[in-house]
C-alpha cells in the first residue's frame, strides 16, 4: 500500500477532515491533500506526520503502517494479556452497509462545475460497489450539466482507485485554492499527458483541460437519485 493510501484510510477511519490533520501536523491542507494524491512522495513533515500517526517514520515511508517503537512495546503487552479477536481485516471499517463513506460538500461554482471541499458534511453506509475502498466517497450533483443523467440533489459514488476509460463518467477535479477545489462530473472523451478532453450533456458540448492541473481524476461508479 503506498504512503497516500496509508494516511487517507488512517485518517477516514478517524473520522477526521483534510483541514483537521493538517493542523494536527502543523501544514496546510493542500500539503494533505497532496500527499493523498500521491503527487508528494516524501513530505518534509513526515516525522510529525508519523508521531501523529503513532507509526515508524520509515516503514510509513515504505509503504507499511507499523506502529512507532515505544507503541510497538505497549501493543505487545497489551496483545499478551488480552484474548485473541476474532478474525477482522484492514478493510473491515470499509465493508458493505459500514456507515463510514464520507460524502464531500460541494457547492455552485459555475454553469459547468462546482467546487469540492474536503470536509465530510456527512457519513453513509458503504454501498457493495465500494466495499473495500478506503479512499472512496460519495458527492452531491449541485448543477444541471449532466442532465438528464445526473440531476441536481443525485449523490454521486466515487472510485477514487479504478481506472478510467473513454466513455466513462468520471469527476475531474482541478486545482484551485487551499480549502477548495473545481470539481467537473463529466463524460471522458480522451486523455493522454498534455490534456484531459470531456463531454457534458446540458448544453451538449465538449472542452479540454490541461492535464498538469487536474489533481483528480476519478470513476463514478454509481449514484443515488435525489427524486
């Protein structure tokens, strides 16, 4: 598992926003957001993020949520004198109907996009698409761009980790500020290093993006109408 996934499950499991760990370490939360997007490998603040974390600097680093040696020596002495669990897995906080899928706030940013805050507003239980995702979550439609597919009110599930294709409706999520991003919930024409091409159905049209400033580019694997 790489470091960005390490820290997203950690910190969803947590129950924590971007904007809250960042200030626990100290950074922005674009800092955040950018180690869980994977554009930053090697954080200057890796050792408070670690200590945060209760982990090991480098096995973090490494891809491996081991804990700190101090935590190390109390979670065997803990584990010595407690009788054994039942089976469980990493991934049980991400299981089917677990109410534990963060749905983002989204608000009207323009004709063709809105803008994406990282700040859960609230928390559903994990539909069977998601089950065993940790960085999925869920948005609301808040424009008519996709209608008659995607009204507004629908909530959109996201797959953050799947592969996208042509053809396919993906969210796009472009950089803007520290606490918010554009977000575009599209039709995926075509995509290769210098640009990411998409459709949208209301008005019927296409248009480009430079692909150094889309921070995101996730599959929609289904949605929730809003009636």
């Amino acid at each position: 598992m790489s470091l960005a996934a390490i820290v997203r499950l950690w910190r969803q499991e947590r129950r924590l926003s971007q904007p809250q760990l960042a200030k626990l370490v100290g950074v922005s939360q674009q800092a955040i957001q950018q180690l869980e997007s994977g554009e930053t490998r090697t954080p200057r603040y890796l050792v408070r993020l670690a200590r945060e974390m209760g982990a090991d600097p480098e096995a973090l680093l490494d891809g491996r949520l081991e804990p700190a040696a101090g935590a190390r020596a109390a979670a065997a002495a803990l584990a010595a004198a407690a009788p054994p669990l039942p089976n469980a897995t990493a991934a049980a906080a991400a299981s089917f109907g677990a109410r534990d899928l963060p749905v983002y706030a989204s608000a009207q940013g323009g004709p063709e996009g809105m803008m994406v805050s990282y700040e859960p507003i609230e928390w559903i239980e994990r539909p069977a698409p998601l089950a065993g995702v940790p960085s999925a979550f869920a948005m609301y439609v808040v424009n008519d761009s996709m209608e008659p597919r995607y009204r507004q009110g629908d909530l959109l599930l996201v797959h953050p980790q799947r592969p996208v294709k042509r053809g396919q409706d993906v969210l796009v999520i472009r950089a803007s500020d520290e606490s918010q991003h554009a977000a575009y919930v599209k039709e995926l024409v075509a995509l290769d290093e210098a640009r990411v091409r998409l459709r949208q159905l209301n008005p019927p049209g296409e248009f480009e993006l430079e692909r150094g400033l889309v921070v995101g580019l996730h599959l929609v694997v289904g949605v929730y109408y809003g009636g």
